[in-house]
DNA sequence: AGCACGATGCTCT
DNA sequence: GAGCATCGTGCTT
C-alpha cells in the first residue's frame, strides 16, 4: 500500500508543497470504490497578504479552515456551479493553501470519464465533480482514511517537467500578485504513468 | 480550434 | 448587491 502524505508534508512553505504535490496521488472512496489520479497541476495561495487568495479578506467563516492545521481540505462553491479543492499548508493561524487544479485518471478510470461524461479532468471544477467533491468534504483531514478522501505519494516528477507561470482567473487582482509565477503544471499535460 | 457569453448561487461588503 | 481561484455551449474562423 502506497504511503500516504503525512501532516508534515503540508507543514512547510506553501510554494513547495505545491510543487511537490505534481505528480502525487490523489485518492477519493466515492460508494466504496477506489477512484484516484495523479496531481497535473496545482496553485500557491499564501497568506492574508496574498490578495489574489480568499485569506485577504481575513478571518471569515468559508476561509477559517485555511487558518486552521496544515493537511486538511478547503472546499469552496464558486461561479453559480463549481467546487473546488485545496489542500491547507504551512503552520495552523498562517492561512494558506494549494489549490488542485488538474488530475490525469489513473483508477476508476471507467468510472470517472462516466461522471464527466467523457470529458476531460483538467479544471478545478472539473476534477471535483469528476471525484464528486463537494462542500461535504470542506474541512476534512487528509492525512488518513477516514475522510474517504487522501493524497499518496506518487510519481516523482523531475524538475525540467514542471512549468511554471502565473494563477489562473485573477482578473481583477492588482499587481505583483495577479503575476506571480505561483502555478505549477506538467509540462505537455502528461505523466509517464507507472506502477 | 478559438472566442464570447450566460448559467447559477454563495460569500462578503 | 456585486463579484467570483469556472465550465460548457454555440457561434465564428
């Protein structure tokens, strides 16, 4: 059985545990069965000064999980009909978080491309709906099996893999944070996917 | 294959 | 009441 992440992996930098999570597995038990795919992209929030994250208005009741202990999962609705999941790091009061923003299906692949239809997994919303994630989940702890929901360790992924550049759909976020190279991706969108 | 737009409802001001 | 860490459709090229 694979390892799965412990808390002390989300207890560090949130720049480098979203670089590390590219390539890791991620584990959802959705009406017992096993549906998992391995991290293609990811996003860096970090902080109340951070003011493309939600942590800039402060403490709020949907933002209180990312003050809360690193490894657990930060779910929120957006645009009318997404979900989408993040994972808090750093120490517990340091309010940040990764959000998951692709997966590549590795099992319970029949039964993923069925709940999107046959589309794809690449979108934070996406991948959500595809492993049935929803606002159930916000809060959960990560770093066991009791929440249905996980990350193992994956795939390393080699360094000159991983793209670098900036967030995604901060339209009205002021510089230097709309630009900050803080997404991480998989270079041509594909892992080499091993046992 | 790329762009524009409307859907849709929760959160914070 | 405005804005939103998006998605899918439908129309244009």
């Amino acid at each position: 059985m694979r390892r799965i992440l412990p808390r002390s992996f989300y207890d560090r930098p949130t720049l480098r545990v979203a670089h590390e999570l590219i390539g890791a597995r991620l584990v959802r038990i959705l009406d017992g069965q096993r549906l998992a795919g391995l991290i293609t992209e990811t996003e860096a929030y970090v902080g109340e000064t951070d003011l493309g994250s939600h942590a800039r208005a402060g403490r709020t009741l949907r933002t209180q999980v990312m003050y809360g202990p690193p490894g657990h999962a930060y779910v929120y609705f957006t645009y009318g009909n997404h979900w989408m999941l993040n994972v808090v790091c750093e120490e517990e009061n340091m309010p940040a978080a990764v959000l998951v923003r692709a997966i590549q299906p590795v099992e319970g692949v029949d039964v993923i491309l069925k709940r999107r239809s046959g589309r794809d997994t690449f979108g934070p919303g996406k991948l959500a709906q595809a492993l049935g994630i929803t606002g159930k989940e916000n809060g959960i702890d990560l770093t066991g099996r009791n929440g249905q929901l996980w990350i193992e360790q994956g795939l390393p992924v080699p360094e000159r893999l991983v793209t670098k550049g900036p967030r995604v759909g901060l339209y009205s976020v002021p510089e230097p944070w709309k630009s900050k190279p803080w997404r991480f991706l998989v270079k041509g969108w594909k892992l080499e996917v091993g046992e």
